[in-house]
C-alpha cells in the first residue's frame, strides 16, 4: 500500500515547514496500515532517540565510534561505514550553509517526507539525518517537505476548507499549518504577529470576540498567550473547534453570543467585527453594554473602513471613540493598516 504513495510522491508539490514542528517520527505498517485508524498516536520523540543524541555528541565534537549509533550499526559493514563521512559533509554544510534541496538520483526520495496527523501534527517518515541536522543548526528556518500521507480526518478537514475557498474565493483569514497555508485567503497572520510583538500582557490571558475561524487565537496561543476564542455562528465554530486542536497552540473555543456574557482579560482582541453592530440599534446596544461591564486591560481593535456602508451611521474614529470611552482605557495608538483597515491598540 505504502509503495503505490512512495511513487506518486515525486509529483506532489513541497511546502515549506519549520524543521523544529518535525520533532515526532513514524514507521508504517506497510502492510496494514488504515489512514483513518490510530497510527498518529504512535510516533516517537525524535530528540529522545539514540540518532538525534548521536548526531548532537558528534556535532560537539565527539567522534562517531563513541556514539550510540555507531555501537548499533557498525556491524553492518564497510558500506555502512562510509555513511559516516556522507553524514560529516552533510552535517558540516548544514550547519556552515543551511539547508539547500538538492537532487538525488532516487527521485522518490529527493525530498523529506512526512505524514499529517488528525489535528494536524506532522511526523517525519524520511530523511531524518537531514532532519536532525537542520534541527542542530540555527540558520534553517524552514525546509522542503513533500506531505507523503494524511490522515482521513485531515484530509476532509482540508478538502473542506479548500471547498469552501473555492465558493467563497478566498478563505477570510490565513490558516496557520504549513498544510494550508497556500490556499488563497483574505486577511493575513500579520495582524496576530502585531498584537503579540505590542500587547503589554505576554503570556497573558486573551479573549478573541467575533473568532470566525480562530486562527488569530491559534497564532496567540502558539506565543504561550492563553485564549479564549468566542464565534456566534455554528458553522464557523466548527472549523474554529478544528482549529482549536491545531499543535502547539491550543485555546478555548466557545459557541455563544459573546455580548450576553461580561469577560475579563488582559487582551481583547476586535478584528473587523464592532462594525457589525453599527446598523441594528438593539445590536448596537448590547455591544455597547458588553464593552461596559467586561473588564480589559488592553483592546486590539481593526475598524471599519471610511467610505464603506457603515461610515454613512459611524465613522471608524468615532466607533474608536466608543470603545476607548466604554473601556475606560486612555489611549490609541495605530499599529498597522489592512486592506485600508487600521489596527489600533487602545491602553
């Protein structure tokens, strides 16, 4: 079964993924291996097993004979030794020059592959020296993968979302997974990576009101903020719960009108969502009583743009003015503009 994915491989497109988010490998079952069973639990540490350890003695300068890896495999023979200089020329380049794909003479192992798990994990099935030398290296950033197998849930779960795309023409915010990020969308992570580089509460607690699909808490959360990400309409919550499960940047999704219920936090975060409430008066009203009661420290607020069919009721600085006042906080300051879209920072 294995075999008939390892020659279509060579025709897949690469995508670029951070090595360190490939610290888990797998080994198939060739033979009875079920893309919709349970094989993404199964993976092993990679920086916990004797190759990473080994490569790391020999990158502080032990030699490879004084290594776990050589004291396993050296019975194999000369050919296998030989390996050994292969891995120093490898090792010694990665490390000088970063990592650059190059050609092998076997195309279906040209480059690493990996697999997608469920939620999104991805586990390295080849190529894994080259792994562990870009990991011990800090000049790589990302490196070429070809994604080898997915998951039956991930498979549906992208297949949706590029669906969705395809009837909507881009997705509305940028998904985060190396996966998906090439699908067309509106809204980049940018303004996620603004609110964490000038939010005066690192690490701290997070509320997303209007989420969509969360993919702003996911970014947060990935920074070590802890977020709550509210989304009114089921449909968008689904893919927020998905989202929500992504690694390394778990939150906490809710369902419900986020207007019924006050919040605390140290971050409120309002992307393109307080315009909203601008044309319905009742609407307006509990917007307008929710900023009252709810207790922030600091507002990340993305407004409306001048021109558009809210500005005729409220203009943006005027729905600015609102919410500094409701807040009770004191100041404004512009930390980025989107498709003529400001991002204030309100403190």
């Amino acid at each position: 079964m294995i075999t008939q994915y390892l020659r279509k491989l060579k025709d897949y497109e690469p995508i670029l993924v951070d090595p360190h988010d490939l610290t888990n490998q797998h080994s198939l079952d060739k033979q009875t291996f079920d893309l919709s069973g349970d094989w993404d639990t199964l993976g092993q540490s990679i920086t916990n097993g004797y190759i990473y350890k080994s490569f790391k003695k020999r990158f502080e300068g032990s030699e490879w004979k004084d290594t776990k890896l050589y004291k396993r495999k050296h019975k194999k023979g000369q050919r296998w030794l030989r390996k050994l200089k292969v891995w120093d020329l490898m090792l010694d380049d990665i490390i000088t020059n970063g990592y650059v794909q190059r050609q092998n003479r076997d195309k279906i192992d040209e480059y690493i592959s990996i697999l997608i798990g469920r939620n999104g994990h991805m586990f390295i099935y080849n190529g894994i020296h080259r792994l562990i030398c870009c990991l011990l290296s800090n000049k790589v950033s990302n490196v070429p993968v070809k994604v080898l197998l997915r998951h039956t849930e991930w498979d549906e779960f992208r297949n949706s979302c590029i669906n969705y795309q395809k009837r909507k023409g881009k997705l509305y915010c940028q998904l985060p997974p190396p996966d998906l990020k090439n699908i067309p969308y509106y809204w980049t992570n940018e303004r996620a990576n603004l609110i964490s580089e000038n939010s005066l509460f690192p690490f701290g607690r997070v509320v997303e009101l209007g989420a969509h699909w969360g993919t702003t808490s996911s970014i947060l959360a990935k920074d070590k903020f802890t977020c709550t990400a509210i989304e009114s309409s089921k449909s968008h919550f689904n893919k927020l719960l998905k989202i929500s499960k992504f690694p390394n940047s778990t939150f906490w999704p809710i369902n419900s009108d986020f207007t019924r219920t006050p919040q605390s936090a140290d971050t409120a975060v309002l992307l393109n969502i307080a315009h909203h409430f601008i044309l319905d008066r009742e609407k307006q009203k509990s917007f307008f009583h929710f900023l009252s009661v709810s207790k922030f420290n600091e507002v990340f607020y993305q407004s409306h743009q001048v021109g558009d069919k809210w500005s005729s009721t409220m203009s943006p600085g005027e729905m600015l003015s609102s919410i500094l006042k409701l807040t009770g906080l004191k100041s404004t300051y512009q930390i980025g503009e989107f498709n003529k879209r400001v991002l204030w920072h309100l403190v």
